[in-house]
C-alpha cells in the first residue's frame, strides 16, 4: 500500500511509506534524501520512542521493548548541549517506526542535511517529526549509527 492522505496527515502502513514521506518532505526543503537507514535496535525491535533537539542537531531513540537508549548519527557529539523534546504523534502516539535519510553535498558521500521520518504503531500516521543542518562527514558511517 502507499501513503494516503487524510485531512493534512498522510499514513502509510510501512517502511518504505516512510522513505517515501522523507522523499516527498525533503524535495520541498531543497535538500533531497537520497541515502536511508532503518533503525533496528539490538534486540531486534524497529519500534522506538524519539526525542530530539533540532537546534543542537541530535536525535536520541529508545526501544520499546528493550528500552536501549542510541543517539542517532552523530548525535553523541552534541548531546551535552541538548535539551530534548520528546515527540507525541497527533493521536498522543508516542512509539515509532523510523527512516533516517540523509541529503549529500554534490559531488561527495558527505551529509548536508538530516531527517527523521516517523511512522506512528498506533494511528500509522507518517511524518518527518525532525531534520536539521548536519555537517557530520560519510553518509555511510552517519547511516551505520542510524
Ligand atoms: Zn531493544
Ligand atoms: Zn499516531
């Protein structure tokens, strides 16, 4: 199935509706997602609590069923500055399905640009809940720590 749209929230039901939301998110923001990553805790679960600071640039996942903290990319070099914020779907939903995409500088396999697409297990409500500038080199090593 592929993504619906319903009033101003589009749902999808998986991984790949989120890619495309990222997709979609990141062409109107000038800098297009091309390379993704599925979060996948070490116990095996896709399904995680997301907090970020978008200021900072970090972004933090928990697992829901392990309850494993992993700071995202690169996120543990900013995280003494950051003040998280947790992220609450529309439905009060707070446990996600994620798609990390990066934009490249051209030319290069660095990062220009990061997000985080978002599928609520609840409502299955699919949204880019953060992205921010992101200077952090290797896409693929930026990807591997998705
Ligand atoms: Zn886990
Ligand atoms: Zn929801």
């Amino acid at each position: 199935m592929a993504l619906k749209k319903k009033g101003k929230y589009w749902y999808g039901d998986t991984s790949d509706d989120i890619r495309e939301e990222v997709v979609r998110y990141s062409a109107s923001n000038a800098y297009c997602a091309t390379k993704f990553a599925q979060p996948v805790c070490v116990c095996g679960s896709t399904t995680f609590k997301l907090e970020s600071d978008e200021d900072e640039g970090v972004g933090r996942r928990t697992c829901t069923s392990c309850h494993q903290v992993h700071l995202i990319g690169d996120s543990a070099e900013y995280e003494a500055g950051a003040e998280f914020e947790s992220h609450l779907c529309v439905c009060d939903g707070e446990q996600f399905e994620l798609i990390v995409g990066v934009a490249l500088y051209e030319g290069s396999n660095d990062v220009r640009w990061c997000y985080i697409g978002c599928r609520c297990t609840q409502c299955q409500l699919v949204g880019v809940f953060a992205d921010w500038k992101c200077e952090s080199g290797d896409a693929d090593a930026f990807l591997a720590e998705a």
